[in-house]
C-alpha cells in the first residue's frame, strides 16, 4: 500500500493514522505497530470494520475488531510503588555509572 493510496481510500478506522505516520518514518509504539498491522493486512478495512477471525495470527488478540479481546492488565496501587521503586533504583544506578 501506498501512502497516497491509505489517505484516499483507506477506510478511518483504528490503523489508519498509526500506518501513515510509520510511512511518513516516524517510530510507533508496540500498540500502534500492531493497529497498523492489522489495518494493512486486511486492505484498510475495505470490506468494513470488522474481525479479520485469522486465529492462526499471532497479533489476533489485539487486533481492534475482535470480538474477544485481551483483557487490560489490572495493576494495582502497590505493584505501581514497587515498579517506580525499582525504576529510581535503576535510573540512579546508570547515572552513577554503574
């Protein structure tokens, strides 16, 4: 797919935007990769929004129409303070040098 092409007939649909801004170089997210993907494997939604079902694709679980997605990773308010703990300690470990 060309860029030109994705902005004229490209259906606006989550992708979408994440694909033309990989085309125009700039460097994506892990979540924007994905949406990208999916957006450029099933022709920029042509046919709809709807679920590509290729289970057999190993970006299934995340891809926007699907109709059984990943469940969000519930973190909770210790497992936050012990991350941002363990982030200073790293942060501070490579300023140092170390």
């Amino acid at each position: 797919m060309k860029y030109e092409d994705i902005e004229k007939y490209g259906v606006t649909a989550r992708g979408k935007q994440e694909l033309l801004k990989y085309l125009n170089g700039e460097q994506l997210t892990r979540k924007e990769a994905m949406l990208s993907k999916c957006f450029e494997c099933m022709g920029g939604y042509a046919d709809g929004r709807v679920d590509c079902g290729v289970e057999s694709c190993p970006l299934y679980s995340y891809m926007p129409f699907n109709p059984n997605p990943v469940a969000k990773r519930v973190v909770s308010n210790g497992q936050r303070e012990a991350f941002r703990d363990r982030m200073k300690k790293s942060r501070a470990k490579k300023a140092v040098g170390g």
